[in-house]
C-alpha cells in the first residue's frame, strides 16, 4: 500500500527540536516516520501532500468538558460555583433530548474547529457517548455519579453499574473512545460509593475523575457546614442526605485521604483551593491534575498555583471546562489566559513549550496514552493539524512553540485536522459557503 506523505514548512513532533522543511509520512492511522524532507529520498515513491506554507503539529486534548451544555453560552457566574449551578438547571429544565443533542453537536462542531482531537467528557447523560461516537473525535467519556446518602450506596453502584456496562456493550462502543466514572466531587459522593468506584477503577484498570476544591464554598462545607452550596442543595433535594453523613473535614482532598481513598486512578480537575499540604497528599499518590482557568476566574473561584504545583512534581494538564463557564472551547486561547494569570497572580512565567506539552504530549501522559498520542513520531496516531503560516514572518520560526502560542489564531489560521489518518475537518472559504 503506497504511504502518504505530508509536507510543510515546519513541523513540531514533541519529540526533539521542531524541524523547518519537514515531512510526516503516515500509513493509514499510524506514522511511520517524521524529519526533514531530504530524509525521504525520491519522494515518487509516495502520495505526496503538500501543505506548502504550513506548519504541523500533534492534535490538542482537551482535559475537561461538559459539551452537554455547550449551546447555552456563558451562564451568569458572578455569584461562585453553587448559584451558577443553580441557573444552569434553571436554563436547562425544558430541554429535551433533541435540544441536548444539538447542544453536544455544536460542541463537537466547536472542538474540531479549534484544533482538537481527543477530549474528555464529563456528563450525566450517555447522549454524550452516544453522539461522540457518530464524530471523528476520540474520547475518554466519564459517566458522572451522584449519590451522598450512604446507606443507599450499593443500590446507586449497582444501578449506574449496569447502565454503563449495558451502553459499554450496545452499540455506542466504540474504538476511538472509552467510557469510565466521573464521581462528580467529594461532596457529592458517599465514602462507600467512592470505595465501591475505586474499587472498580483499580479492578479495570480505569481512570476515575473527579472536581476537586474548585470554589471557596467547599472548605466551607466541609469545615463549617455553611456556606452557598446548602442554600444550593436544599433547593434540588440533596441536602438531608449530605447532612446526615456529614463529618468535618479540612477538604474534600482530607476526607478522601482519610478514608484511605487517594489512588493513582484519579484524575483531578480545578485545584483553585488546594493548600500545598493537600497537593502534597496528591503528589504522593502520583495523582494527575487539570487546570482549566479561564472557567475557574469567571465564576470567581481564584486560580491553581501553577508554580507550586510545578515545584512538587505535579503532571497537570489544561481543560476548557464548558461553554457555560467559559464561552468556547478554544484551548490556544486557554493557555494564553493561563500564561497571563500566572504572571500576574504568582509572579510565575510559563514557558509556550510547556503550556503547548500540556495541550498535547503531557495530556496523553495524563490519560496514559503517552504511546499513541501527543507526539509526531513512528508508531503513534496519525491525530495532526495543519495551520497556514504563509503570513508569518520568518523571525517567528526561530521558537515554534511561541510562534504556535503566540501568533497562531485558530479561527483563522487553522486549515486541517486529521484524526486516525483521514481528514476530520477542513475550514472552507467563505466564497465557497455562498
């Protein structure tokens, strides 16, 4: 079978310095090789590509999304986590299923524009698994898992344990992505159906996610039974059954620890609250963070500390969070948010080369695909992106990781996504749209 080969005038692998006149050459879903164009010899010998003034690179992940809501646009998060999520329900509660699977469509629609290639879904509803799987995109799906009132804790494991192994075996399985549990935050989740959840995560080997200390209103309830997150569930019927279990607690990191239930397994998502002697507990246990802020400032919940994550060893990637608390899902804009907040509130200097990594090659880390994903070399997926640099001056080519961070604009720049070999989304010109 004859093989494809990709030109373009530069080329980011992640796997050694950046090349200028470089090549990608692909076998179906898998690369074969990477280097310059002069590497190849007779280049007769393939199907030949040329993106010409082009620059390529590894598909983004994405970290954290909920593209159940991605059609509501930004909803009010001035008054913190507990109240936004009060009008999110508020917003949605005449939605029907049509209405949800149009608002998943236009996330979807959204990612793959903006250069993504595999995400992470946070949802409730298997419409999100059921819809992704009709898309190019890969995707590690959590199917999220309320239940507070410990003596029901075997009855909700049991129910949300045949419902996903009854879709994990139905039609929407599928090879470019994978289902797991999301027990949506430690307040939300009784210590014996977090046992059961970890239980099953270590027995099949699969990722558990989590929010963790995302708002100032969780030290609250945890230390004090009080702050916004009662008024919060006591409106949606929640509360008794938080009450009755209740025990105080430094965090909800504390009450996990102290049930014996931080494990390598978990995937931990906003850290806006996290003292040091948490991230310690983390660190410990090789725990994986993501750090989606653009979502975190607008409803008010302060900022992970980047640079103390980094002094402890942390592996952290980037997430956008939803549309309803950021207003897209561009994850070029995210990491320069990023940039920006950290110097500003920490006086800490990310480099482009590690916020571009934790877009790509630390995300796969972070989801244990650091073998197929991230990189541009022999053996990986063929997930890759083709922006147009005709328009970038030549001094810009000297850091490729700041030229991509800093002067590439998705939504004009970005010409291609390819996923698993095959062309996933082309920008058309305006003139051909008419």
């Amino acid at each position: 079978m004859t093989q494809t080969l990709h030109l373009s005038k530069l080329l980011i692998t992640n796997s050694g310095e950046p090349i200028i006149n470089g090549a990608l050459l692909i076998n179906n879903s898998k690369i074969v090789s990477a280097g310059k164009v002069e590497d190849f010899g007779n280049l007769t010998n393939y199907k030949v590509i040329d993106h010409e003034d082009s620059l390529i690179c590894p598909g983004f992940i994405n970290l954290h999304t909920h593209l159940l809501y991605s059609k509501l646009g930004q909803v009010n998060g001035s008054d913190g986590l507990f109240p936004w999520l009060e009008k999110l329900i508020t917003e949605t509660k005449d939605w029907q299923e049509a209405d949800y699977i149009s608002s998943i469509n236009f996330g979807i629609d959204q990612a793959l524009s903006t250069g993504t290639t595999f995400v992470i879904e946070n949802t409730p509803s298997i419409l999100s698994a059921q819809e992704l799987s009709k898309s190019p995109l890969k995707a590690l799906i959590g199917i999220e898992v309320f239940g507070s009132d410990e003596e029901r804790a075997d009855e909700v494991f049991k129910n949300t344990l045949n419902n996903f192994n009854k879709h994990s075996t139905s039609h929407i399985h599928h090879s470019s992505f994978d289902l797991t549990f999301s027990p949506h935050a430690p307040y939300d989740v009784s210590k014996s159906l977090w046992t059961r959840l970890l239980q099953w995560s270590q027995e099949n080997n699969k990722p558990l996610l989590t929010h963790l200390e995302e708002s100032p209103d969780e030290k609250n309830w945890w230390q004090n039974k009080s702050g916004s997150a009662i008024n919060f569930w006591k409106k949606i019927n929640k509360l008794e059954s938080k009450l009755k279990s209740w025990k105080k607690y430094n965090s909800g990191i504390d009450f996990l620890n102290k049930n014996n239930l931080l494990n390598k397994n978990i995937i931990g998502t906003h850290l806006c609250q996290a003292g040091k002697e948490d991230l310690k507990l983390l660190k410990e246990k090789n725990i994986k963070l993501v750090h989606c802020p653009r979502s975190n400032y607008y409803l008010n919940n302060g900022t992970a500390n980047l640079k103390l994550w980094n002094e402890l060893g942390i592996v952290w990637g980037i997430g956008t969070d939803s549309i309803a608390s950021n207003g897209n899902l561009n994850l070029l804009e995210e990491v320069r948010f990023a940039i920006k907040e950290q110097s500003i509130v920490y006086n800490y200097n990310l480099s482009a080369r590690e916020v571009f990594e934790a877009i790509t090659s630390t995300a796969a880390k972070i989801i244990s695909k650091e073998h197929e994903l991230g990189y541009l070399k022999e053996g990986y997926c063929t997930d890759f992106l083709v922006y147009d640099i005709k328009d970038k001056p030549a001094s810009t080519y000297k850091d490729l990781y700041s030229l991509m961070i800093f002067n590439i604009d998705n939504n004009k720049d970005l010409k291609e996504v390819w996923i698993s070999g095959q062309k996933a989304w082309l920008r058309t010109p305006v003139l051909n749209r008419i």
